[in-house]
C-alpha cells in the first residue's frame, strides 16, 4: 500500500558526491527521489556534487534543484526553514550527527540512511538497507521507526528497467563459443584505486576472459600483462553502469551499495570490502553464499594468487555464475523504496 503525503510537500535530500567520498550516497537517494517524485512531492538536493561529470547530469535529468548543503545544525535548520522542507533525508558519514536532532526540533521530519552506525542521530526513521541489519539494535527514539535490511533497499528505475536482460548464461560461454564477460567497477570514484588491484587478480587466474574495467585513472592498466585469451578494456566512470552489469557474466566490485543492485538483477559477484563499514555487509553475503568473497582490497593487494584462486571457479564454470545469480532476486525485489516513502510519509 502506497501512503499518501501525509502533509509533506517538498523533500531536501542531505548528500554529498565527490572523488573522495564517491557517488554511492547520491546515487541511492536519487532512487528515492525518483519514488518521491512519482508521488507529486517536490525534491531538492542540498550538498555538493562533484567526482565524475555524470553525477551533476543525474539530478538534471532528473530535473533536481541543487543547493548548498551546510555542515552545521543552525544552518542545516536555516536551509530547511528557506526552501520551506517538510522532510529531510540525511545521508552522510561526515554531517555533523547534530543535524539531524535539530531539523527534528525545529518541525521537519528527519529520514538517516544509515550503514551499521547510526551516529548517534536523532530522526524519525532510521533506514539501514543492508542484508542482515534486520538484526541490529531495535533501540530507537520514541516515536521513530527503524527499516532494517534489504527489504528496504533503494533501487534508481535505471536498474529496475533491466531485470530479466541480461545474458542467459544457461547457454555460455561453450555454446557461444566465447569467454566470459566481466565487469569491475570500484564506486563512481574508485577512491581506493581497487581496479587495477582487482584486474591484477583476475589476470593471475590464467583464465580466459573479457573484461571491462572502469578507472578514473588513465593508464592504470598499463603494467597488467593479459595471457592468451585474456582481454581487458578500461573505460572512464560511466553513467550506463546499469546496462553494463546487466551485460556480463561476473562482476568484481566492492561490497557498497551497488551489492542490491547486483542481487536484484540476478549477477554472479565476486566482491572485496574497501571500507571499514562495508565489512559487515560483505561477510553477510559472502556467508549466504550470494557471492565470492575475496577478503579485504589490501588482502588482494598482498596476496593476488590467493584472490586470483578464488576467481578461477566462477571463470570457469556457468554453472557456478548462474547458481550465485539466481540467489540474488528473491532477496531483492525493488519495491524497497516504496516501502522507505510510505514509512516517511506516513508518520
């Protein structure tokens, strides 16, 4: 059931994208906006935008305003009174947690995206869309609420349009006569310089493949050394990631937001955690056996022949990629930002 307004008319959305912090944050609040926006509310995206060029283009396409975002609570509250916001959805690691308590007491109510760690802010929605934070605390303010795993995950419509696209693998790579295709993707940004690392890993294998990696760094792939049968093709940051993973057969790529992604579309994944916040995610779903795990990015670093070896397995078998893939969808189903609206608006 979808709930109405609730006397919410315009929404601020608290983000921040650039090549330090990546896209991650901006682009699962984009999928709420767009779950909003169908709704007739108003959107307006307080932060900066910044990293890939692309980024700026996902609120212009999608018609959203963009304004200064303070750091502060007093200027926080300020914003929230001159732009005339009901709501606002907070979604930051470095936002003074304050923010959130003040924007509460001065009458607006407050959603957090949170990833584990809550920070210790006050709002009126908690919403943690990882899978096992169904677990977590359920301490919460009174009169809040807590959405607490993937059931809630935030999905933009350039995912969901692309459920059910991509390759069959029941008839590759023998039938087609070619090696499987790859993806490795490290964030908008790739702040941690993961894709050369990872593309190291899977040239270690000896295993044919055909693999594009996507690294803001020019050059970065220049000292790998691909055997027979291995070919690697590195492309700047993209904004038709979507159609990319809905493409290929495996993808490498760390344990952030894009995991749901990868589940609801139904990819075998290979993943590494590169923050200390994703670790907790990724041993969820490398323990539910939805993924391969590959362990930590400096384990990889340290150890390539190790991470190589477990890549091997799904390089070499479509059976394998095809059992990981079709865990993923039943966890998954892309109504979790419905669920996220209704629980906002109906306060």
């Amino acid at each position: 059931m979808r709930h109405e307004a609730g006397g919410v008319r315009r929404v601020g959305i608290r983000c921040d994208a650039d090549a330090g912090r990546g896209v991650g944050h901006l682009m699962r609040c984009l999928a709420l906006a767009e779950e909003l926006l169908a709704r007739r509310l108003e959107v307006v995206v307080l932060g900066e935008v910044g990293g890939p060029a692309w980024a700026r283009g996902q609120l212009d396409r999608r018609g959203l305003r963009l304004v200064p975002g303070p750091d502060d609570a007093p200027g926080l509250v300020e914003a929230a009174r001159r732009l005339a916001l009901d709501a606002v959805v907070i979604d930051s690691y470095d936002l003074d947690p304050r923010c959130s308590g003040a924007l509460r007491a001065a009458g607006v109510r407050v959603l957090a995206v949170v990833d584990d760690d809550d920070r210790g802010q006050d709002a009126d929605v908690y919403l943690d869309q990882n899978l096992g934070a169904e677990r977590g605390p359920d301490g919460v303010p009174a009169g809040s609420v807590r959405l607490a795993g993937v059931r809630y995950a935030l999905l933009r419509d350039d995912v969901r349009r692309l459920r059910g696209h991509g390759p069959a693998e029941s008839a590759e790579p023998a039938a087609l006569g070619r090696p499987p295709r790859v993806l490795c993707f490290f964030g908008g940004t790739d702040a941690a310089g993961a894709a050369p690392v990872v593309a190291g890993a899977l040239v270690a294998t000896g295993m044919p493949f055909l693999a594009t990696v996507i690294t803001p760094r020019e050059g970065a792939l220049d000292r790998l050394e691909p055997v027979e049968g291995q070919a690697i093709r590195g492309i700047p940051p993209t904004d038709d990631l979507p159609s990319l993973i809905a493409a290929a057969d495996l993808v490498v790529t760390a344990a952030g937001s894009s995991t749901w992604e990868l589940l609801y579309l139904g990819k075998a994944a290979a993943l590494v955690w590169v923050a200390d916040n994703q670790r907790p995610a990724y041993e969820e779903v490398v323990s539910r056996g939805l993924a391969i795990g590959l362990g930590h990015l400096g384990t990889v670093t340290a150890a390539g022949d190790l991470a190589g070896a477990r890549l091997r397995e799904p390089l070499a078998s479509a059976r394998l990629r095809g059992e990981l893939g079709a865990r993923g969808p039943a966890l998954v189903d892309g109504e979790g930002r419905a669920r996220v609206a209704d629980a906002l608006l109906s306060l």
